[in-house]
C-alpha cells in the first residue's frame, strides 16, 4: 500500500517487520515487540537514519541490512538473538522538563 493513516493494526499482526531505519517506524516496532529488519539507505546525506539503525543493531534490538543484502539477512537471521526493547518511560522525562522549566 501506497499510505495508511495508522499501520498499529498491521503492526500487531505482524510477526516480522521489514522497515526503513525512520525513528518512528523503529520505536512504533520495537514498542510492540515484534522483531524488526532495518533496511538502510546509504545513499542518504546527513543520514541519521543509518546511525539509528547501527545504534539498534549494537544494542541487540534490530537486524540490518542494505537493499542489495536483504534476501541474505531473511535466509540467515536468527531472531533469536534480538533483545527486547525496553519501555519508555516517559514520567522520567516530564520530571527532567519540570526541573529544568523550574516548575519543581
């Protein structure tokens, strides 16, 4: 499909999930616990994306992999070996935000 206005449904009923390395496509996946392949551009300037990628996959928590090496990465993986993803905590940000607005 060309554009969804949500893909939580798809997500949840996925038990593999094959994604570009964007934060939110990453963080929405890994949140739900599914395991996740990120495909990185490296023709991208600036590409923040490929450090994000490379931060999940030393963490444990993605598989990657470029355009040119996916069929390989889905015929050999082992998503076994990815870690979970731990929850966000977001209170621990909002206490930060208060201290720092001096709200605390």
């Amino acid at each position: 499909f060309r554009f969804k206005d949500s893909l939580a449904e798809d997500l949840w009923r996925a038990d593999l999930v094959i994604s570009h390395a964007g934060a939110g496509s990453c963080l929405e996946t890994l949140e739900k616990g599914k395991p996740l392949i990120v495909v990185t551009n490296e023709k991208l300037m600036n590409n923040h994306q490929l450090e994000l990628a490379k931060q999940l996959k030393r963490d444990g928590h993605v598989l990657c992999c470029n355009c040119s090496t996916l069929v390989e990465t889905l015929q050999l993986m082992d998503l076994s070996t990815l870690k979970p993803f731990p929850p966000g905590q977001p209170e621990k940000f909002a206490l930060f935000l208060d201290k720092v607005v001096g709200f605390q």
